[in-house]
C-alpha cells in the first residue's frame, strides 16, 4: 500500500524552494487568505495547475495555491532552474493554430463569426469560419474556408489579407414573408490585422468584402467589418 | 557532379562529428578523472536523473457545466430553461464562457383572456439562445458553510450572441452576476441571473424586450 502510495507520488513534478519562502493560499486566485508558507530548500510537489496558479504539497503534506511569480525562483531536482513561465510574443509569432469569436456588421446585420485557423507557415494559414449575420429583415448563415497571407509575421501589429469562398443561407424574417428562403455559393476577399496583446490572447480586425452569386440577374455585392478575441495554441 | 560534392559534404559533415565527439568523450575523461581520485568509494552509486517536463502538470483551465431553472420571456410567461455552458478560464481574474439554453414561450395574457386566439403555433414557441461571453471573477474568497470554509467567487459576465424564438433570430446581449461556490477543487455550485435583452417585434411594433433568467447549475473543472 505504501509503496504503491510512493509510486503515484513520483507521478508529480518536484522542485526545490529558492526564495526565503512561498506563500500558499487556499484557492487559485489572490484573493484567497494565506494559512501557510514554505520555507527555503524544502521540496515540493507540483499536483496541478489552474491559470497562473500551481496547487502544491509541502513535505509535511499541506496543500496549499502558489502564483506562477514565486515559482520562477525554484529547481529542478538535478539542480536545473525550472522553466514556468507564460507564452510571449515570442510564441505569438511561432503560432500553428487559432480559434477565435469575431463581431461586427455585415451589411447593416449584427454578425457573430467563429473561426479556426491553421498556419503552413509563418506567412501562409488555412481558415475555416461559420458566422451568422442578424439583420431586421433577413438572417444569414454562413460557412467560409480561405487562404490568408502575413507578409509579416514577426510584427507585433501583423497585416493579412486573404481570398475565399464559401455558402450563404439566406432566410427572411419570421414576420415577414415577402423574400424566400436561398442559399448561394459566395467569394470573398479580406483585409485586416492581428495585434499581439498578452499570454495568448490577439486583438483581430479585418474588413471583408463578399460577392454573393445569386441565382437571379444581378450579383450582389456585401461589406463587412468585424473585430474580436483570437487564443493560439 | 553535384552528388559527388553532397558526398564530399557529408564526409566532411561526418568527419567533423566524430572529431566532435571524440573530443567531447576524451574531455569528459579527463574531467571525471579527479574525481575518482578523490573519492574512497569503491562502487560510485549511479543517480537516476529523472527529465522533468511542465507538460506532465495537470492544467484544470476548463470548466463544463449543465444548468436549470427558470425563464422569463417578455410577454410569454416564465417556464423552466435548461442549458449546458462551457467555460475557459484565462487568468484568476478572466474567463470566456459559450453557453447555449432552451425554453418554451407560454401564452402571453391576451392569449389567455380571449379565449381560443393563438398568436404563435406549438413550434414558434419554442426559445433557444446561444451567447459568448467573458465573465470577471470579483470576489474571490472563501464562504463559511457550518464551521467549514470553501473558496467561492462573485463574478459578473456580458456576452453577445443570437436567441431564435417565434421562428426569427434575434441578436441578443446577454449580462448578468453569478456566485460559483467550489467545495473542491475540479467541483462547483453555480446560482447564475442573466438578463438577455433583444429587439422583437412579434407584437407588432418593435420594442426591447428584457428576459430574465434565474438558473442553478453544477460545473466539473478539466
């Protein structure tokens, strides 16, 4: 039964205190009191993470949340310093992959758009969105997949354009009943920019301009604006 | 011509690596050698160096959550809400939450006054949301249950998203305060009020229509 205890323990992380002391709180977050501290050169076992906070034992087995700052000054069993630390613009420009909630108006309709996206490489990614525009007449669904291009992506403020196609359903409003319901094959072009802000979190703005191939005469041309929140992994 | 000069490369490239090495090997020999001298120990005991990677670390930055309770509908009565939310946690402080709910309108009270009148069929009833929102943790603290303390958090959350109901979307915001209570630490309780407030002109004209809902829930952190 011990040794088996001991074996599960060897599962976790263990680091070695640098700082005169950690302070523990009791929940993740400093808002939580402090009820214990660890001294300098005591071992502690890292059993989990919640945002910034890592939730330890000490070696009298108190378990207790300590902020990723205080644990910065730790080492490695083997005398390594250990390397916690949060993403930086320098992961930021290293990025493969990205989700993200954009919103703006599409042609006077309020959109919600959310996307993945997938980079090649540092200058070229794949994109696949679905956004629903919600306008007082009519609302639309959308699906897009486009190419984009960074011609600098190791900019902090990096501009983008991009081409794609896509379907749009067009349905009109419950109260009315003059327009019927269609769905059309779409092409867009877009512009905009990524702006770094913090950990790995972007600021995205772009400007869209899409030509709908509607079965009727006349095609139709759409603008769109929108901004949101982008996390990459 | 040109696979010659790779080979010629590569025979340099392996040429240089085995120097590389070799000297490395006869350094280190070198550097151990003091060492052994020093030491009386006839068996030099071999020390595992165990390589530690952050990745191991459990990250419990996700929170899933299914919810109940009850939903008013501006015009329509209250009915009960069910829905699910799922919650990432950015730091102590911030959290983006997708949320997805649905009700079923009752009849408003002209409905009901005039007898047989319908304003909406059994399907037009039917009210589902979806909503992104970011939510801020405010208090952070412990509450005492008995003589036991627990963490707790206050927050406050808005968010935007879209609610269909009387077979039309409608572009909602949504705001509201909620109080998670976590007996542990991958566990918590959750009593939410949120006011989704859209534009609607089921009635004829088009007014703001505020639509409260009161909701208890459980969530599991992964």
């Amino acid at each position: 039964m011990l040794a088996q205890q001991a074996h599960a323990e060897d599962e976790f992380l263990e680091v070695i205190v640098i700082d005169p002391y950690l302070e523990m709180h009791t929940g993740p977050a400093i808002g939580y009191p402090v009820t214990q501290i660890v001294e300098r050169n005591k071992k502690i076992k890292i059993l989990k993470r919640k945002t910034d906070w890592f939730k330890i034992r000490t070696p009298k087995n108190k378990e207790g949340w300590v902020h990723i700052s205080e644990l910065s000054q730790t080492l490695t069993l083997d005398g390594k310093k250990t390397a916690f630390r949060n993403r930086t613009i320098e992961d930021f420009r290293n990025r493969k992959w990205e989700i993200g909630l954009l919103s703006g108006n599409f042609e006077g309709a309020a959109s919600l758009t959310l996307f993945g996206n997938y980079y090649l490489t540092p200058t070229l990614s794949t994109e696949v969105s679905f956004t629903q525009a919600i306008g007082n007449f009519s609302s639309s669904l959308m699906a897009n997949v486009r190419l984009t291009a960074h011609p600098f992506p190791e900019w902090r403020v990096s501009p983008f354009f991009a081409l794609g196609t896509g379907i749009i359903d067009t349905s009109p409003s419950g109260t009315l009943v003059l327009t019927v319901d269609r769905t059309d094959p779409i092409a867009n072009f877009s512009l905009g920019a990524n702006i770094y802000l913090k950990k790995r979190f972007i600021l995205r703005m772009e400007y869209n301009q899409y030509k709908v191939f509607t079965s009727r005469n006349a095609n139709e041309e759409v603008a769109e604006w929108k901004a949101g929140i982008v996390a990459f992994f | 011509m040109e696979s010659r000069n790779r080979s010629l490369f590569l025979n340099t490239t392996l040429a240089i690596f085995i120097f590389g090495l070799l000297a490395s090997t006869s350094f280190s020999l070198q550097a151990a050698a003091p060492v052994e001298l020093k030491n009386d120990q006839i068996i030099v005991p071999e020390i595992k160096r165990r390589t530690i990677k952050q990745a191991k670390i459990d990250t419990e930055d996700y929170e899933i959550s299914v919810f109940a309770g009850a939903f008013s509908i501006e015009d329509f009565g209250v009915n009960a809400v069910l829905g699910a939310r799922i919650a990432y946690h950015i730091s102590e402080n911030f959290f983006a939450e997708f949320s997805l709910g649905a009700t079923k309108a009752s009849e408003t009270s002209y409905e009901v006054l005039s007898g047989g009148l319908q304003l909406l069929t059994d399907d037009e009833r039917d009210f589902t949301y979806y909503n992104i929102s970011v939510g801020y943790n405010i208090f952070a603290g412990e509450s005492f249950f008995g003589k036991n303390a627990y963490n707790s958090d206050l927050y406050l959350i808005a968010g935007i998203g879209n609610t269909n109901f009387a077979d039309d979307n409608h572009f909602t915001w949504n705001i509201g305060v909620g109080y998670r209570f976590i007996p542990k630490d991958w566990f918590a309780i959750h009593i939410d009020v949120r006011d989704h407030v859209f534009n609607s002109d089921i009635l004829g004209a088009d007014k703001l229509t505020n639509n409260l809902e009161l909701t208890v829930g459980f969530s599991f952190f992964f």
